[in-house]
C-alpha cells in the first residue's frame, strides 16, 4: 500500500498525512497514540460519561469513528482536498470544542465544513462562516483577532467556547439523525463539564437552537412549555437544575441566524445582527464587550 502524501502545514510548515493521526505534532491536537476510540453509539456514551476533564473529553472527541458514514466522508475529503488548498494536508478528524475551558458564553453550530474545520482542525475555522463569526467575535472583545485560519495562528477566544452538535463534517452539510443522536453525548458530557461557568447561550441556526435546548433539557434546566422556537435575536432564560449549586444563576439561551454564506450575501444576516447577539450574550455573562 502506497503511503498518504505528506503536505506541510500552513503555520508550522511540518509535513501531515490526510487524515492527521493522533500525537504526531498538529497544532492543539488533544489526543495520542493509545487515545480511546469510539467505534460504535454505545462505546461513545461510555467514552464521553468517563472522561474525566475536558482535556481527555476533547482527545477522545477528536478521534471517534462512531458513524461509518462520516468516517468515509472526511477522510475522503482529506485524500482529496479542494484545488485552492491542494498544498495543505487536511484533518480529516472528528473536530472537538475549542475555546475558553471554563467559558462564559458557549455558541453552539451544526457541524464542520468539509474543507473548513475538517481541513484546520478548529471547529468554524477556515470557511466563510468562520470568518465572519471569528471577526464578529473579536469585534465585541470576545477574540484576541479577527480572523482564525488555522489551529496554531495564534487565535485565542476570551470567555468563549465554541461546540457543535456534530462533530464530524457531513455529506451536503446534512448528519442523519442516528448521527446527530450517536454523537450527543459528547456534547453533554462538554457541556456538563463548562456549565459551572456557563451564563449564556448562542444558538447559530435552528439547528443549533434545538441542540442547545436538548441538551440543556438533559443536564436538568428547566425548559418552558411548549418549547421555545428558534429566532433571530429570540431570548430564553433558563432556570438551572435543582441539584445546581444555590450561586450558579440561569443560563440566558440566545438564537441568531447561522452565518453561512447564504445568509450573509442576502443580508439576512447582517454584521450588526451578529454582534447584537454576541453582546447580548456577554453582558448576561459579565463579560466586558465594545
């Protein structure tokens, strides 16, 4: 068998396989060699209710071979990159949260982008909608730059963690819903571990609205009935569960319109819409923003 070509990455110029395997010098890549592997749904909710600290969470997120279907999907995108990144290997991995470990704010999105996170490593890095959520970001205080190209530019995000509810990049941006399901507890399990810090919300799309709602309805907050519906600009306060300790106030649940490039070139979102939401979401949080 022939040997994957090796392309030097961007920032550091070391030479990576497509896809990346664990502990050979990717920029904040969380696993190793001997990283447990999920290999089916249940080996997932086992691996993700055992991780002890987020860091062993994200390695073992990082590394999931859970859904064949995906598993094919990104690493063939990986062999074959697209013409305007041929030069650059490909992550072609399951992409973990990235950001704040005790966050004030979590922005909860779909998915990896095929030639995005899954090319970078870095969950909304590298396509269009990262570009705008990243400069959104740092617009209102809550990123040291405004633009993320690669794991290892020296992005850094303040107070902020950013998930998805998939964690691998889909075929046409769509996971099936046995996907969706064999992955949530990754996000739970994510989620369980920032909530002590956690003051708000920002669901991106409908998608990430029913995401965030579901899994805060599994971690114990109380969700009003019927359930809220997803909006631009919509406000949920969110009481926390029972057993919470008696300091740790409601979580404030804020949508806004996903910034795909849809939305962006029809101005269905606009930047002010976005930064709207972001500050919202960092004055409920104590943050300082612009």
């Amino acid at each position: 068998m022939t040997a994957p070509e090796q392309r030097p990455h961007p920032v550091t110029g070391v030479a990576f396989a497509s896809p990346v395997p664990p502990g050979t010098g990717w920029p904040d890549d969380p696993a190793e060699p001997d990283t447990p592997v999920a290999h089916d749904a249940a080996e997932v909710e086992r691996l993700a209710a055992t991780a002890p600290d987020l860091g062993e969470l994200t390695a073992r997120q990082s590394v999931c071979r859970a859904c064949p279907r995906l598993v094919e999907w990104r690493e063939e995108v990986a062999a074959s990159p697209r013409r305007s990144f041929a030069g650059e290997p490909y992550w072609g991995r399951p992409v973990a949260g990235w950001g704040d470990p005790a966050p004030a704010i979590l922005v909860v999105g779909l998915a990896p982008a095929a030639h995005g996170g899954n090319r970078t490593g870095r969950i909304f890095t590298g396509d269009r909608s990262g570009d705008w959520l990243f400069a959104a970001l740092a617009r209102v205080g809550l990123a040291v730059q405004p633009t993320s190209v690669s794991a290892g530019d020296g992005q850094r995000l303040l107070g902020v963690r950013v998930v998805a509810a998939v964690r691998c990049a889909p075929p046409a941006n769509k996971p099936l819903p046995a996907e969706r399901d064999a992955c949530f507890p990754w996000l739970r399990r994510e989620w369980e571990l920032c909530a002590p810090t956690v003051r708000s919300v920002v669901a991106l799309g409908s998608y990430g609205w029913t995401a965030a709602v579901g899994t805060l309805a599994a971690l114990g907050y109380r969700i009003p009935r019927p359930r809220p519906r997803f909006g631009h600009g919509a406000e949920v306060p969110l009481a926390a569960p029972d057993e919470a300790p008696a300091e740790r106030p409601e979580v404030l649940l804020v949508g806004s319109y996903h910034p795909s490039q849809q939305n962006t070139f029809t101005g269905k979102l606009t930047e002010p819409m976005l930064d709207a939401v972001l500050t919202r979401a960092a004055d409920h949080a104590g943050l300082p923003a612009h």
